[in-house]
C-alpha cells in the first residue's frame, strides 16, 4: 500500500511537470507586423521627400501642391545628362514649361555617391551655373529619395500631376544617343499635354535610358570612386 502511494505520487508528480512545460512548442511572437516598404508607383500618391538644394534651401513636395512636378535624376559627370544639358534640350524643355498654361516645377535629383559629398555638390553646382540655368539640384547623397522613387538611370523622369500623383515615369525622351539635340521632342511635355487636356496619360512609362545611379553602398562612407562613369545602363 505504501509502495502503490509512492507511485501514484511520483506519476502525479511527472505528469505535472509535463503539463507545465510542454516539451517542443515555442511561445508565440508578440505582435507579428509585415511592413510593406514603400515605393513610387505610377497612379498612386508620389512619396513625400524633403531635400536641401545647392545653395541650401529645403525643398518638399508638400510645399509644390497643386502644382505639376518634374523630376529629373542628374549626375552631371554622366554623358548622357552632359549631352541633355549641353545640347540645349533642358533649356528649351524648361522654356517650354515656364510658357505652359500649368505651373510647373523642375527639379533635378543628384543621388551621386561615388565621389566625395562636397565634390558631388560643387560639381553640379558649377555645371549648372556655367549654363545659366536657374534649376534646383537636391542633394541625395544618401539615395533615400532615390530608392523611394526607384531611379535607375540618369536621367531617369518622374512627372507628378497637381493632385500629388506619379502620372508617369521613365525616359526623357526617345533619343538616347542624342542625334536630335534641342529639337528632340520629350515624354515631360507630351504628358504635360495630355494633363491640360484632361486626357489619360499613355504612356505612363518608358524605358529609361542613361547611366546608372550611382548609389551609395550600405555602410560606405568614403565617398570613393566605384566602377566606371557614364557606362550605359540601356540604350533602347
């Protein structure tokens, strides 16, 4: 009888212990949340971003509502973005935008990082100063904007409707080799066209063409030269 007592206490006991720590199952994770990162998407709400320009001043888009804006992803030691500005093409595009019945807003996107920060700056701010070219170059070094929008090349076009939305996004214009020069007509004002006319944008992208972004990699704050400038990332 006592030996049938010890028994049944020992059973108890192990049963108990079983009970209260389950052998094989893990403890739920509190709170699991999936984050969607967000990324520019033609017919959606244009990502909100706030850049210092060459001299300093803070532009948002939030400050541009109600107004069209044209992005333009720029590095002016890319051939491709050289051979735009230097043909007269931005000039012209830019003459043509200020004579539209829309305001609008260009701005360039410098999210260069293969050379020293303050060498990025200065030499874009001098690029476009010997033009005479009144365009704000925002400074991206870091590429966050640059990502959020998912620039490619440069140059790589985003134009933004009056209500904040990404209406279209892709190449300047079809003349990646620039043989047409200044008189090449541009996607920038054909959408421009289509928005003061109440027409559906079409398209909404093409293929951009250009050199690569030259983007930061993770970590690398050297600010050194990597890879070659002004190789082709597509020349459709």
């Amino acid at each position: 009888m006592f030996k049938t007592t010890i028994i049944t206490m020992i059973t108890c006991g192990l049963s108990t212990l079983v009970i209260a720590q389950p052998v094989g199952v893990k403890p739920p994770k509190e709170n699991p949340i999936s984050e969607k990162k967000i990324i520019a998407e033609v017919g959606e709400k244009a990502p909100a971003f706030s850049l210092k320009d060459q001299y300093g001043k803070t532009h948002t888009l939030a400050e541009y509502e109600g107004k069209v804006v044209v992005l333009e992803w720029f590095n002016q030691t890319c051939p491709f973005c050289k051979n735009i500005w230097e043909s007269g093409l931005v000039s012209k595009l830019l003459t043509n935008l200020r004579e539209a019945d829309t305001e609008v807003v260009y701005l360039s996107v410098n999210s260069t990082a293969n050379l020293p920060e303050k060498e990025v700056l200065n030499g874009g701010k001098e690029f476009i100063e010997e033009l005479e070219l009144e365009v704000p170059m925002l400074m991206d070094y870091d590429g966050a904007v640059g990502h959020l929008y998912n620039a490619k090349t440069t140059p790589h076009m985003f134009v933004i409707d009056e209500e904040g939305v990404l209406v279209y996004q892709g190449a300047l214009s079809d003349d990646p080799r620039g043989k047409e020069g200044a008189d090449a007509d541009t996607h920038v004002m054909r959408v421009l066209r289509q928005l003061e006319g109440d027409q559906e944008v079409s398209p909404n992208y093409v293929q951009p063409w250009g050199c690569s972004v030259k983007y930061a990699r993770k970590g690398d704050k050297s600010g050194r030269r990597r890879g070659p400038i002004g190789r082709p990332n597509s020349q459709r």
